[in-house]
C-alpha cells in the first residue's frame, strides 16, 4: 500500500480532500501534516479585517475534512524532507514516512531590505491576526500594493486606522489600477506610489528613500518568497527558489515529489501565485495521485492564465476584472460573498 503524504493544507491540497471526500482513494494511506486544525481562507480575510465576518465564518475545519477524505491528520511542521530515505522531519522531532509526498504549504512574504524584523509580515495569517487584535494599532504602514495590500490598506481604514500605504509599481492593468487607485482615494488611504520601503527601523520607523515615518505597525505584503526549509532541502528550484515543477506538477529532480500552489513554479507556463490557481492545480493533482496509486501515467496540467479577480475595498463594495472586462459596486462585493461562502460550503 502506497504511503502518500501531503503536506500542508493550502488550497490545491483542500481541492484534493475534497475529492478523496466524494471518491475515496483504494490502495493508499494519505496523511495531511499541517500546523494548524482549521484553514483561514485567504480570500476573506480583508472582510475579516473590516469586520464583515467573525473569524469561525472564514475557516476551513481541516481535520474533520481529511476525516471524510479517510486521511490521517497530524498537526505539526516540516522542518525539511529526507529526499533519500522518503522522511519528512517534523519539528517536533517526529518523521513521517512516504512513498509519494506533495508538497502544498504557500508561501512567506518577500521583505527585501533591511529591517524587516521591525515589521509584521502578513503570513501566517493566524499569527498576523494575533498580533494585530494584541496590539490594536491605530496609525499604519502597508509595504506592498499588490491586490492582498490594497485590500488590507482598505479594510484597515473601514475599521478606522489610519493607513499609509508603499509601493514601487502596480502590477495589475491599466483598467484594474485605474478603479483602484479611486478606490483607494474614496477610501482616505494614504497611498505612495513610486515610494518603495528601503528599510525600517526600531519604532516602527520606515525608510523610504530620504524619508522617515514612525508607525505603530509595518505590515509586511511584498509579494510572495519561497519557505526557508523548501529553499534547503534538495528540490531543484527557479531563478527565485520556488521548487520546479513539471507540466504534471512533479519535481523535475524528484519524480516522486508533487508540488503546487504558491511554494512550486510550473515550468509548462508561469500563472500568478493566487488561491485561484492553487485550486486548478489541485483538481489535476488529485488526478495524477490517483494514476499514480493504479500506476497509470499522470496528465498533465494545463495552465489557464485566465481568471476572475476580484478586490474588496474596505466596506461592501469590491471590483471585478476578467480579460478586457471590469466592474465596481456594492453588487461585485455580494458577488464575491456568494462565491466565497459557496466555495467554503463545498468542504463542509
């Protein structure tokens, strides 16, 4: 019986839960290590900050979901794999063996200055939400404007903190960043574009350039960075140290590591590091872990750059963009809030 283990309980491996849970999987023992017993869902978090939803409407109970999918559940961390000896050492000391592993656990954030211990990085979300309830911070710094620091510079000042937020460039169309952008100004952030964090300092004070402004929280959401122990472990990776993939998402130097989500870069074809993504990679996944069981070829998967986006804006208005299409209101926000709780509801 094939030992198949999958670590960490990002979108893709939820995807693969599901599936296990409606066909279960013969011929195999699956365990899920993960840190935590219940799964934050990223993409309600800034209506989490803006306090549209209390923290139980918005996780994943991960255990009770690897119980329908007849998979063991152990809590814990990965501190790096044995690629020879098919040994994931947790930190804890204990080891877990496997015959298939797959590895699934997000991402860090990417703080490139010094620093950047003075700041509170943004993941893990359960320890970012922590520190922000402990320390109720009243004045503000977001480094990073990307779709998670516009929204959380939103949803901040809807809760009433005054928010300054930093960025090189945008990264997003000129439609999307257009509608932004208004949306940021209607919201009374203070945004900085062209103003990228170089430093900070005890305070927190940042350094922007030849500036300096004291806050009483720095987050930190500049984008994503591969985990210390995936960058150490032996996985072949890219120019950025996120582990390569093939085009069925196995390891290009260990074919019997899967990888996917934010921590795996595909070599069939590059698509934003986004839950979205993550769950498409999930529904291939499970498929080639099942042929891989029966001993089948895997497929491969096809990347589909293609997807709705969507982005809250602090109170109940939010806007969408698909291809060449874009739109705002306070019906884009209950959109996304049907398909959020329905997205939810599918692992129930």
């Amino acid at each position: 019986m094939k030992r198949i283990l999958l670590v960490g309980a990002g979108h893709a491996h939820l995807a693969v839960l599901r599936n296990l849970a409606k066909d279960p999987l013969y011929g195999a023992r699956v365990t899920l290590v993960t840190p935590y017993e219940r799964q934050i869902y990223s993409g309600m978090l800034p209506g989490l900050v803006a306090g549209h939803y209390r923290l139980e409407e918005i996780c994943i109970d991960v255990e009770r979901l690897a119980a329908r999918a007849y998979a063991e559940f152990t809590a814990g961390s990965v501190l790096t794999l044995d690629l020879k000896e098919r040994v994931a050492k947790l930190r804890d000391d204990s080891e877990l063996r496997y015959d298939l592993v797959s590895v699934n656990v997000g991402s860090a954030v990417d703080a490139p200055f010094d620093g950047r211990e003075h700041g509170a990085p943004v993941k893990p979300f359960e320890l970012f939400l922590t520190r922000l309830s402990d320390e109720r911070p009243a004045r503000i710094a977001i480094a990073g404007a990307g779709a998670a620091g516009m929204e959380l510079a939103m949803a901040l000042r809807h809760r009433g903190a005054a928010v300054t937020l930093y960025s090189d460039r945008l990264l997003m169309s000129p439609s999307l960043t257009e509608r932004a952008l208004a949306a940021l100004r209607r919201a009374g952030v203070d945004f900085r574009p062209g103003m990228p964090v170089t430093a900070l300092e005890p305070g927190p004070v940042v350094v922007a350039g030849t500036t300096h402004q004291q806050f009483d929280m720095v987050m930190l959401a500049t984008g994503p960075a591969p985990l210390d122990w995936l960058r150490g472990c032996g996985l072949a990776r890219d120019e950025r140290g996120f582990v390569r993939v093939d085009s069925k998402l196995r390891s290009v130097s260990h074919p019997e590591v899967f990888a996917s989500g934010d921590c795996a870069a595909v070599d069939a074809g590059a698509e934003p590091k986004s839950g979205v993504f993550s769950v498409r990679q999930g529904e291939a996944l499970a498929e080639n872990l099942r042929r891989m069981v029966t001993r089948d070829e895997p497929v491969p998967y096809r990347p589909r750059p293609l997807a709705l986006q969507i982005i809250s804006c602090g109170d109940k208005y939010a806007i969408a963009e698909r291809g060449d299409w874009s739109a705002e209101g306070a019906w884009v926000w209950r959109w996304k809030d049907w398909i959020d709780r329905r997205w939810l509801r599918s692992f129930q």
